[in-house]
C-alpha cells in the first residue's frame, strides 16, 4: 500500500475511529495519546480500557498507533480511538460480560460520538434486528462502518454479522500477494479486500509480546485506517463519497460492476485517493454500494444531508443479508494486483514495526473473528 509515501499527503489528523471491540488499553507505548476515553459516551464507559483479550487494543493499534517504544506503527497514526467496548464470548467472566455493552448498544453508542468510522472486528453467524436497526442509526447520523467478513471460508463459509447487513462494508483478508486468505469467509457481504495476514498484534491480554496472526479483523482495521487517511485529506466529503473514491481506485483486475466473492471491489488503495488531484467523489448523498445493500441511491437518511442511502423498502426477513451482487460474479477473482507499481521502489509497506516488537513477533498464531454474544 506505499505507507511511506501515503504519510507524505495524510497521516489521518483530526479523524476519530471508534473501535467497538474487547476494550483498549490506553498504556502500550503505541497508543498513549492516543485513546480519548474522555469522549466514550457515559453509559459506554464501564471498563473501557481494560482490554480482556487484547484484540482490541491490537485494533486501535494496527489503525492509529504510533510506533513510539518499539511498538505497532498503525496505517494512520494521525487519528484518534474512541474505545467502545462490548461483551463477547472471550469474556469468561459472566457477571462482567452482562454488565458490558452488547453489539446493539456499542453500535449505538459509537454512533453518537464524533467518530466518522466505526470499526467492527468481530462477528456472529446469527442476525438480529436491534444489530441491524443500530447500524442504520450509525448509517443515518453520517457514519462509515467496517466490518470483518469472517474467518470460516474453509469451514464452512457461514455468513457473518454485522459485515451482512445494508450500510456495513465488508473487509475479506488478503496477504502481501494480495491472494485472499482461505479461511477469509466470502460471499455477497465482501465489498473490499485489505491486507490481514501474518499481522502484528498482541498475543494475549498481558501486552507483552506480540504475534504473527491472520484475520479479517486485520483486514477491517486497515480498512478503517484507510477511509481516516482519506477523510482527513478530504474533510468535506461524506462516508459515500470516501467509499465511492475507494471502488473507483481498488486494485482488481475485473469489470468494476462485477465485484467478486472474495475480494469484492479489489484491495483498498488509499494512497491512489491522495495522490488523484482530480479525482471526482461523486454526489454526497447517493450510496455507491446501492445494488449490494439494497437501497434507493437517491433517498438519503442521514441527519445532516449525506452519508448514506435508505432502503426502499424493509427486507423481507427484517435480517436479512446484502442480495446477491451481479449475476458473473460468483466465480470471481481470489486475486488482484494490490501493489501499487506508481509507489516508487515497489514498497508494499503498511504497517510499520519498531525494532523491538519486532524481535518479538512469534509465528503460526492466529485467531478467530469474534462472535458476538447473543441473548436468549
């Protein structure tokens, strides 16, 4: 992705990212001045920093980490985290997990923030209706939400939530060669591919070394990253136009109105957003992934003039997935051409490690997307 050169024309300032995830500690070396516990809505606030499983902070860290003692340098470490922290199987500790936020009400909270992203690295095979009515709250107050598509392509490929629903972007994991994992879940719900495997992240919740691991929560992060990269480039536009501006510029190497199953619209690429000095965002108020969600391109709900558009009508299951995308794209492409040959120096950088994490980076580690807690 040229990080290198992607930093000489943004950094990601002055755009906040809310990660809804296992907490985030505030105290790696990373992330100190980073985190704005201060602005976690209140009734969000219990135990936001104290990470139980340590993927959240892992997150926070591979969006907007600094680098600073050695640690992860994040793909935009200009921005800011709101931490929002939700209850997740992880957390083994019943009492505790009841008393935490469930995936409605973190969505909900995130959306009343002043993140322009939200970042949703975790999942679960079971729809619901209050998930999917915050996600469009989220969508309606001007919000861009990413998500995991999941991690059980080889086992099964069970379709992932809230990556499913209508205003969620879907983010399937590809490695340096940008060849989508095997385990990367695939289907309708894959909108973009972004780098997520052999990832630096914490190994565990002490934060003392960091392994190697594979993810489409990976993939999601630097997704995220990539849409702070570009809002603070460009203040003005709207969650439509940043995602109009990533399907015009993605790395594929098929007909842009046949996105793929795995890959969906290509591998994101920021850095050909920045460089663009012409490039058109299109309108604010037309949602660019209309066909996928299911949407009127041209009735927006957002509270004030613009991020994405509302569905014509409710579907039919009150749940249900994005459609099918366009008929020839089922048997699309697993691969792409995700090096940027205009970077200069072939570099495919995108996240920076410090010589000290380095040293501790441990191989073959890897882990499962999140499944969200359900209530009976």
């Amino acid at each position: 992705m040229g990080a290198d050169e992607i930093w000489k024309h943004s950094t990601g300032k002055g755009v906040k990212v809310a990660v809804i995830d296992t907490g985030v500690n505030p105290n790696t070396s990373s992330l100190r001045g980073q985190v704005l516990v201060d602005e976690v809505p209140k009734a969000a606030k219990y135990h936001v920093t104290q990470d139980y499983d340590g993927h959240g902070t892992s997150m926070a860290e591979l969006i907007a980490g600094t680098g600073a003692g050695g640690g992860i340098k994040g793909l935009a470490p200009g921005a800011k985290i709101i931490p929002i922290r939700v209850g997740l199987d992880q957390m083994k500790d019943e009492r505790e997990r009841l008393r935490s936020l469930d995936s409605p009400q973190a969505i909900r909270a995130a959306a009343d923030t002043d993140a322009k992203i939200i970042n949703m690295s975790y999942g679960s095979e079971f729809p619901d209706e209050a998930e999917q009515a915050a996600v469009k709250y989220a969508a309606s107050k001007g919000k861009l939400l990413f998500a995991a598509t999941g991690n059980d392509g080889a086992k099964g490929n069970k379709a992932n939530y809230p990556a499913m629903y209508p205003y969620v972007v879907g983010v399937s994991a590809i490695d340096r060669h940008a060849t989508v994992g095997k385990f990367s879940t695939y289907g309708n719900q894959v909108d973009f591919s972004a780098p997520g495997i052999e990832v630096p992240t914490w190994c565990d919740a002490t934060f003392t070394r960091y392994c190697r691991t594979f993810g489409t929560s990976n993939a999601s992060a630097i997704a995220s990253a990539s849409a702070a990269l570009v809002w603070s480039a460009h203040p003005d536009w709207t969650a439509n136009q940043v995602l109009r501006s990533f399907i015009d510029t993605a790395g594929r190497s098929w007909p842009k109105n046949k996105p793929s199953k795995y890959l969906g619209y290509g591998v994101i690429r920021p850095r050909r957003v920045l460089i663009a000095k012409d490039i058109d965002p299109g309108p604010a108020n037309r949602d660019p992934l209309a066909a996928e969600n299911g949407t009127a391109p041209d009735e927006d709900i957002t509270a004030t003039g613009g991020s994405s558009a509302a569905p014509s009508s409710s579907p039919s299951s009150g749940a249900s997935a994005k459609p099918s995308k366009e008929a020839g794209s089922a048997d699309g492409p697993t691969s792409a051409a995700a090096q940027d040959t205009a970077s200069g120096g072939g570099t495919r950088t995108w996240v920076i490690i410090g010589a000290a994490a380095a040293v501790l980076i441990l191989g073959g580690a890897g882990f499962a997307v999140l499944r969200a807690r359900r209530n009976a």
